[in-house]
C-alpha cells in the first residue's frame, strides 16, 4: 500500500482541478443548469422527442420517431402501430401530441395522417389522405399543428398546405399556396401560432402568413424568411423563429423591432436555425438545430447558452432542440433530437449553480469556507486551491498580496473566513496560521498566537461581530479570543464547565448571538459563554433526557429573530430555545433532505436554509414546513454566508451556489395525485372489461368512486403517482386503508400499496404525497371498497340455521315426551340469562359510554383491589393522570362531536399502548388515569413518555381536517399508606407541573 505526503495530494488535486477547468464552458461564465433525462433506458420509446404536452389530467405525452408515449412519472406508456389493427396508431413516425377542449389526444405522423385517441377507451380514429374525398387531409405528412382558443384543430403538412378540421362534419377544408389572392404564402407549413388577440399566425418555406377569419385569407409578413417556429410574446406580438435566427415581430409596426439582449447574442444563435421557442412571462427559451439552449431573460436582456457536455451528468442531453413547454407545475420539458427529453426545475433554476468544467474556468473546488463583502464581492477559502474572489455575477480572480513568503493566499489551505465591522477579511488556514486582509490597503498579514512559537493553529471557525474582538476556534487546541486593540489572546479549553471550560478542544462552529452570549458547537456537544461573567453552559445529547440535543458533533449554528438557536449535528437538526433550553428535532422523515447537516443559515425573510449531506433543504419559519431542493452539490461543513443586499451563498467540494431567497417561491404548485391501478389477487383490472362475467371498473379507477368486491377477491394492489416532474425519484407518498390502517403507512417512494387477506367489509383506500420540494398535499378523494361478506357468515344464513335447530330440538321435545326437563331446563337458561344481565347493568354502571373505559365509579372500585393487593405484597404501584392539552380549544373550535372523536381516538391510542394488567379508564373530561400494578417510578415514566410520543405522532383526520393532538401527563408511585385521593391530589399536582413547562409533558413523582 502506498501513502501519499500532504505535498502529493495537494500535486493530485490542484491536477484534477487543472483538468476541470480546461472543459469548455457552456457560454462564458454561466450557471450550471440541472437537466434530469428520460430517454429509452426509461421507457421511452425513442430518443427523438419532436412534441411534449401536458394533458388535463396532469399527464405527460410524447411525440417520437417510433410512436406516442404517455408518462405518469412512474410508468411508461407506449401506442405504436400493428400491423392489420385499424385501432392503433397509423403510423409510428409521431410528430406531435394534442388535446382538444374535449378532451381527446390528436397524434400527428409523418405518413399516417392524423389520430385522435380517446384517452379513456383507448380507441383511435384515423384522418389520412383519400384521393377519392376532397374532404380528406390534403397530405399524410403532417408537420405541425395546433388548437387556437375557438377550439379548432389546424394542421399543416410538408407539401399540400394547411388544413382546417370540421368537429361537425369531420373533414378538412383545405389552404394551399397559389397565385390567388389571399392564398397562403407556400404549401410546406413549419409552424401555427396564435397571439394573444387571438389571431392566427402560419409559418411557412415563404413567410409568415396571418388569417383574416371573417374573410378565410391571409396576408403575409416576412416573405422571405423560412419561419420554423413561432410563439406568443406580449399582446399581439410574436417570437419568431427562422432559418437565420428569432426575431419579435410586432404586426402593428409591420415588422420585427429590437428586444434588450439581441445585439449580445451569440452568432450561432443570432443567424442559425431556430427550432422551438417558447416564453413564460419573464424568460424566453430559444432551441436551436445543433447549438444547444439559449435561455434570454427578457428583464434585463441577459442570456446564457447552454450546451451538450457528455462527461457532465446534469448537462443537456442533446444540441438539436425540438419543442420546449411547461407543465402546470413549473417544470420545463426540452425535446431533442436523438437526446430523449431533458426537464428542469424552475425553482432550481432561480439558483445560480457553479460547478467546474461547465460553468466556466476557475471554480474553486473543497470550498470550506465563504465571506460576502460590501463590494458585492465574494469570497472563497477552499483547499488546495487557497483564496479566490469573485462577483456575484461570476467573474472570478485570484486573490492577491503581500502575505508573508513564502506562501501567497492562493496556495494556503483555507479553512475559515469572517469579514467584521472593519471590513477587514480574517482568513484561517489549516496550520498556517491567522492572516488578515486589510480593507484599505488589500494586504494580508499574519497575526501572532497565544505561543510564541510559529502559529500552526488549524483553524475551523472564525466570529467578529463586535469590532476589534475576533473568535477563533481550532481543531484540538480549543477557542482563543483574540483582542484587536491590545493583542490580549485569551484561549478556553476542555474542562469543567463551572470552571469555564469547553466539553472539546474541536471547534466546528461559532455563533454570536443578539444577547452577547457566544454559542460554541464542538465535537461533544453545543456551549454557550455568556459574555456577561464568562459563564459557560453545556448542552449534550442525553439518552435518558426527553429533550436533548439529536447528536453532540455540532456542525452548524444560526439564529432566528425568535431569539432561537439551529443547532446542526451529524445526525439532525435542533431548535433550540435559550430561554427555556427546550429542543425540538427534525430528521428526514420532518422533510428534511438528509440528517447529516452541513451548514444552516437564515435569509433575513422568514426561510432556515440547511444544506445537507443529500441535497439543500429550507424550513418556512412562519408555516413550519419544509420544502427540499436536490442539487448535487456536495456541500461543506460550515461554508455558507449571506450577502449585504440579500443573496445565500453556499460553498460545496463540487463548487458553490447563489441564489436570491425571495426569488424562490415559498409554496410551489401543488401537482395532482392519481390512482393509476388495481389489482385482484394478482391480476390487474382493466376499466371495462369482464372479470367473472362482471364489470368491476366501468371507468378508468381515478374516476372510480367505489368498488363492489367479492370475499374472494380481498387480495388488492393499488397503484398511485403524483405528477409531480421536477424530481420523481425524490417523490414520496404515504397510504392507509381507513377502517383496517390505524395509521398512515409511509412508503417512500414506493408507488403501490398491497394488502392480502382483507376481512369482509368497508373500507376507504387513501394516499397522501410529497413533490421532490415540498410538503404534503392529500389531493385524491379517496376509493371507497366493499368486500362482501361470504353467505356463511351473513345474518340471514345464520338466522336460517338458528330456526332449523329450534325445530330439532322442539320436535325432540315433542317425541320424548320430556316437557317438565325442558321447562326446567328452560328455567335454567332464562335465570342464567338474568344473571348475566345483572352482571352487564353492573358492568354498564363501571363504564363510560363514549370510551368505553371505567368510568369514574370503575376506577375507585378497581383502586381499592389493587391497593389491598400491593398491600398484601408489599409491592409497589403507580398513578398516572393524563389530560389533554387544549382540549377546550378543540371543542370551541372544531365542536363537540370532534372532542368525542379525539377522545375516542386517544383512548384507542392509550389501550393499544397499555400492558394486560394495567388499569385504564376515563376519569373526567379530557382527563384519563392508568393505574400500574408492580410499577416504580423508573417505570412510570417509560410507560408514560411512551404514550404521549405515541400519540403526539399521531394525526387524527375530522372531516377532511388532519388534528395534532399532544397529551401532558402526571404520574406518582402510591405509597401504601396513602388513600386514593392523595395520590390523585400529587399525580394532579405534577400533571400542572407539565403544563407550566409547555404542555406536552411527562412529570413523575416519587411517594416523599
């Protein structure tokens, strides 16, 4: 094995970043754009793509070279055509997909006319070429075609002309070109459009060509231009995209005017082929034949080219760009030409991603540390690269000085960087000591330490809040404060913390908080020092502790206004309230995107940014949701700042992220959920056709409300996806049978759900999910199932069987001759039957009807039995009281019948979550009590912490509404000479002891 010198690897990285940074750039120093692919590995059916459209259901539909594919995010489905079935598709060189207001797909093909699909039978309808029918489409090759806003189906084809279909009459009227007047300018039809005043604009081989509806001609613009493509732009305007570049055309001025940015572009986009355009409002996206993606904000006139780089896995898949769209959702889809499909986040796209190789030359890499200056400059301490400046438009420089030789601040292993009241830029190296960058005069410094020997100090975080007192934390060698004015360096290590000291030497992070107090994350836990006295407070992860920190390696820390504390660790994230020192945790499972936290910090607004071991993360402070952005930047322990006028920068070891918080939505649209499958006992059901001589599905099962099944058939699979595209890998659902589920089932990103073996009866099957960025939405109804009880089990059949064994036995009465046994025996029945209704109105009297608990009476009855019984044991037992929190608020606000709902519910929870011994019933009110036989106070309060997490995890559904109900409980051991009412009194007294602290609570206490 060979071991390579500090000096190797700096020689083996500063080589891959020399590789990197000699790839071409997309166009100058733009952001990396993250395209996700579907091509043939994922079902496509060929990797040309000259069409994608959106239908009403949310579904994605794909034109190709070997035919129609519909895509769900999941599965992919393929329409192609078989030989001798009129019913598939005519011809599988699929040009186009549509949907007319009615709802049907019209597939257009390059030498099979036209389609029109039903989606929900699957039946197609051919339109193709008859000689013998005027009425017929003029040509089977159909090169393009469109729906304008009166419904209207036009088609334009390679050389006969554009058609114009009747929905009445269900044939064509033809326009083609001619030396009559108002004919079309030439018969090859490229492109149909529409402005926004709903006129109707045609590009051909010979102009642009605008209709006059109420005389059914046109007149033509451009005359000279091959018009490729054509989109609307703002009121009657219109992007144009020809052989020789796009222009907007303004019909009022009679021709093409000037936009901001066009005299920048690049040439091969200002007088190339333009295949596609499309514009939403802010940007317009521009596709070209062989030179990539142009994307033109239309605010400011900036453009970026992005381009094919085979080696980059996020990069456009292909140059030769086909169609661009939109979907609902705000994701854009790219077709290519011999590339598949390419879709982009727009949210992702607000984010300004610089990685090596694409973004152009320079980023650095291992960046571990980042400073904003009020110059709108940025600052990068990385290793292996040392110290780089760049603008936050991009243009990035070496840092330059007069630091100390040998070394300059390019060749320095950077660790930490903080900028203070002075503007002076504090760089800490790794065992190269403490550099200062003065403001002034650009020159760098290096400070003395504590030691008089040579600074090797590796320095992890640097905090100047307060001018002329900087922070310093080191791996190993603890915190120094370092005094500006009077060179004082005072140094905190690990020890005692009524001493002052650290619980580590390893500091990772510094936070200096709006109270003056300094918060130290370390590698065995968080301390604060007040700054008042020095006092140092500790804060661990305590297993016996109900709260405590989610793990003691720190490696981020941020405040809110609220005055509350983040706290990042190796294994998630905490908030932490320095006033009452309470702590709450979020993980994965909350939403976040990993539990292994990189950096945190809060964008001045209302977002927490958290960036994670897999991927970036932003929690709404107001709402408290979570909504995650997988970006494949492998983010840094502590690198990330926020700039003066706003902008969060995150550093990564891949490069580093920009972007503006109020540019990204704070909810994102909401995509919609289906039920795409049914199964029965293995078999998938398909809507309308017979299983055992009965239509279980008449409609496609999205728009099935309920299911009849049979007892056999109680072996189902069901199938769901959400239309969620920006990242359907990172999708998430979460099902539940209502009526056999006791709770929600999380399934990841599984998208069926499986059940065998279901008893008879009613059930509603429900889904919930997640897109790739944000939080739960349920958006399916729900599918009611009912399972037929089998003829055995029916009331009717047992009934019927009931009365034959009667007849039996009175004719056994009848032949015997035995009348007075059977009177007595009778006798003896009816007096059991008395004795059990005795025993039940005794029961009844001991229950509580809306829980079915022991009511009060129950409780001191079974009280008196166990306290004889501990007694006589000599054995302990314990009194838990459990009251739920706002209970009254739930009353007021959702009403009474929801309070018994939520009283059954939680009683459920409490006698699903009891041992077999215990004792449990309702006392009063909101108010529950479980007695413990053979239980101490240890005990108790396992039993106790149990029930409320379990039921503070539980969502309760109330007419559509989910409730998060929490419970505060008290709890005493009874000491045997104590009366029932004395224990109660100290269980009540600790129940109130929990909710002084905030409710949500466990309080235990022992006999005195």
């Amino acid at each position: 094995m060979v071991f390579c010198t500090g000096r190797q690897w700096r020689a083996f990285f500063l080589a891959c970043f020399f590789f990197l940074t000699t790839l071409t750039a997309a166009h100058g120093s733009t952001q990396t754009l993250l395209f996700n692919h579907i091509d043939e590995a994922n079902g496509l059916p060929d990797s040309t793509v000259f069409q994608v459209m959106q239908d009403r259901e949310g579904a994605m539909w794909f034109g190709t070279r070997n035919g129609v594919a519909r895509y769900d995010g999941v599965t992919m489905k393929v329409l192609q055509n078989e030989a001798g079935n009129p019913q598939s598709l005519s011809h599988n060189d699929s040009g186009g997909v549509l949907e007319d207001p009615d709802g049907s797909i019209w597939l257009r093909t390059w030498g099979g006319g036209l389609n029109r699909l039903d989606p929900e039978t699957g039946n197609i309808q051919r339109f193709q070429h008859d000689p013998l029918d005027p009425q017929s489409l003029s040509e089977d090759r159909v090169q393009s075609d469109f729906i304008d806003s009166h419904g209207i189906l036009w088609a334009g084809t390679f050389g006969k002309g554009l058609n114009r279909f009747d929905q009445k009459t269900g044939g064509f009227t033809h326009y083609l070109s001619d030396d009559t007047p108002g004919a079309i300018s030439h018969n090859r039809v490229w492109s149909i459009s529409e402005t926004r005043d709903q006129v109707l604009w045609v590009g051909t081989d010979q102009g642009l060509n605008r209709l006059n509806r109420e005389k059914d001609t046109f007149t033509v613009a451009l005359p000279n231009e091959r018009i490729r493509a054509l989109h609307p732009a703002g009121g009657g305007t219109l992007w144009v995209g020809t052989q020789n570049g796009f222009h907007l055309f303004d019909p009022e001025k009679g021709g093409v005017v000037p936009f901001p940015g066009m005299e920048t572009l690049p040439p091969e986009i200002s007088s190339g082929p333009i295949n596609t355009l499309y514009e939403d409002g802010r940007t317009l996206w521009v596709g070209t034949q062989n030179h990539g993606l142009l994307i033109l904000d239309l605010e400011t006139g900036h453009s970026t080219l992005h381009q094919s780089v085979p080696y980059l896995a996020h990069s456009l898949s292909h140059n030769d760009i086909r169609w661009i769209t939109q979907d609902r959702a705000g994701v854009i889809w790219i077709a290519t030409r011999g590339g598949g499909i390419n879709t982009l986040s727009k949210t992702c796209h607000q984010m300004k991603l610089f990685m090596p190789g694409y973004s152009g030359d320079h980023i650095p890499l291992d960046i571990h540390a980042v400073a904003a200056d009020d110059d709108e400059n940025l600052w990068f301490g990385s290793w292996y690269t040392g110290l780089k400046k760049t603008t936050l438009s991009g243009d990035m420089s070496e840092a330059t000085g007069n630091v100390p030789p040998p070394r300059g601040p390019g060749s320095l292993d950077i660790n930490a960087l903080a900028l203070g009241p002075t503007k002076d830029l504090w760089i800490g190296t790794w065992g190269n000591g403490l550099i200062r960058r003065a403001h002034q005069t650009a020159e760098y410094t290096r400070m003395d330490s504590i030691s008089p020997h040579p600074d090797n100090r590796i320095f992890t975080a640097l905090s100047e809040k307060k001018a002329g007192i900087l922070w310093a934390g080191t791996r190993n060698q603890g915190l120094f404060r370092h005094d500006l004015k009077t060179g004082q360096v005072t140094r905190f290590t690990e020890g005692p913390s009524q001493k002052g000291g650290l619980s580590s030497n390893t500091i990772n992070d510094l936070l200096e908080d709006d109270s003056d107090n300094l918060w130290v994350g370390t590698n065995l836990g968080l301390n604060r020092i007040a700054e008042q006295g020095g006092r140092v407070s500790w804060f661990h992860k305590r297993k016996e502790a109900a709260e405590s920190l989610s793990h003691n390696v720190i490696t981020g820390l941020a405040q809110t206004p609220n005055g509350d504390i983040w706290v990042g660790t190796y294994h998630g994230l905490n908030r932490l309230d320095p006033e009452t020192e309470t702590i709450r945790t979020y993980f994965m499972e909350d939403g976040l995107s990993g539990n292994v936290i990189k950096s945190l910090i809060f964008d001045g607004s209302r977002r927490l940014w958290v960036a994670t071991d897999k991927g970036l993360s932003a929690i709404d402070l107001k709402n408290d949701t979570i909504s995650r952005f997988p970006l494949p930047l492998r983010f840094v322990q502590g690198a990330v700042n926020r700039s003066k006028r706003g902008e969060v920068i995150f550093g990564a070891k891949n490069g580093y992220l920009v972007f503006s918080p109020e540019e990204i939505p704070l909810t994102l649209s909401t995509a919609p959920l289906y039920l795409t499958g049914l199964s029965l006992n293995g078999s998938p059901i398909q809507p309308g056709i017979p299983v055992d001589k009965r239509i279980i599905l008449s409609k496609p099962l999205n728009k099935t409300d309920r299911i009849e099944l049979k007892h056999t058939e109680n072996n189902l699979t069901v199938s769901f996806a959400l239309h969620d595209y920006s990242n359907p890998a990172e999708n998430r659902y979460r099902f539940r049978l209502k009526g056999y589920d006791t709770t929600w089932v999380e399934a990841g990103n599984s998208t069926t759900a499986r059940y065998s073996h279901l008893p008879p009866g009613s059930y509603r099957f429900q889904v919930m999910a997640a897109g790739s960025h944000g939080a739960w939405s349920q958006s399916h109804t729900g599918l009611e199932i009912h399972i037929a009880t089998p003829f055995w089990e029916r009331g009717d059949f047992r009934a019927a069987i009931c009365l034959f064994a009667a007849g039996l036995i009175w004719l056994r009465i009848t032949f015997t001759r035995k009348r007075t046994r059977e009177l007595k025996h009778l006798v003896t029945l009816r007096t059991q039957e008395l004795e059990e209704q005795s025993r039940h109105h005794e029961a009844l009297s001991l229950t509580d009807p809306l829980t079915e608990l022991l009511n009060r009476k129950g409780l001191q009855k079974r009280q008196k039995e166990l306290h004889s019984q501990a007694r006589r044991n000599q054995t302990p037992y314990a009194l838990i009281l459990a009251d739920i929190d706002h209970f009254k608020s739930i009353n007021d606000t959702c009403g009474h019948d929801c309070g018994d709902f939520v009283l059954q519910q939680i009683s459920t929870l409490f006698y699903s979550n009891q041992r077999t011994h215990d004792i449990l019933g309702r006392w009063r009110g909101g108010k529950f009590i479980l007695l413990l036989p053979d239980t101490n106070e240890k005990g108790a309060r396992i039993l106790a912490e149990r029930m409320r997490d379990r039921i503070a995890a539980s969502l309760f559904e109330w007419n559509g509404v989910y409730l998060t109900v929490t419970v505060t409980i008290g709890g005493v051991t009874c000491a045997l000479d104590e009366t029932f009412e004395q224990s109660l009194s100290k269980a009540n007294a600790a129940l109130y002891t929990g909710k002084k602290r905030g409710r949500n609570q466990v309080v235990v206490t022992s006999p005195e």
